[in-house]
C-alpha cells in the first residue's frame, strides 16, 4: 500500500505541538534495523503518538511517520487499513511488527 507519509522523525524527540490531533494511521520503526515495530491508527495522532513516546521499545530507538486521513473517516475505516498495512508487511516479509501484539 503506498500512502502519502511524513517523514520519519525520531520519537524520543517527538515536539505533540507539530502533530496534527487528527484521524489517521502510523508506524514505529526499529532506527537501527528498520524493521516495523509497530503499526497503529487512531482517532487522535498528537496524544497517541505521545504515549508511544513514553515508552520503553525494549531499549530500541525507534522512529515514527503517520498519514493523516479526512475528517469524514469512520473507526472502522481506520481500523481496515491498519489491518491492511500488518497485511501487507507480512505478505512482503513473513514476519509481523516485532510489537503488534504485545499488548504495547
């Protein structure tokens, strides 16, 4: 799937104030490997994004990029396309994200 992504920038300098508080999908990625961490969507990118920066990723450096998506978007369209991105990682590597279902 070929989204318009920001640029991947470091989480641990992660600024909220430059985020948008909007709907759209994310991912983390190992900075060392860049290998997928995580994949995620939400209702609200600052404050999710901002909890992700608070934790450890098992002593990883990660970094992060987002797609922001319309306004109009319902929860289960989000939801949809975060399974399609884990799809579609898994279909090109036979692995999941290392953090996807660790409850993180």
């Amino acid at each position: 799937m070929t989204l318009p992504w920001t640029e991947i920038q470091a989480l641990k300098n992660l600024k909220t104030n430059t985020i948008p508080a909007k709907s759209g999908v994310y991912k983390i990625l190992d900075a060392a490997t860049g290998d997928l961490c995580y994949i995620g969507q939400t209702k609200a990118m600052r404050s999710r994004l901002a909890t992700h920066a608070q934790k450890s990723w098992e002593g990883r450096e990660v970094f992060f990029a987002y797609c922001l998506q319309p306004k109009a978007v319902l929860p289960h369209q989000l939801k949809e396309l975060e399974n399609d991105l884990i799809a579609g990682y898994y279909a090109a590597t036979k692995k999941i994200p290392r953090f996807q279902f660790l409850g993180h």
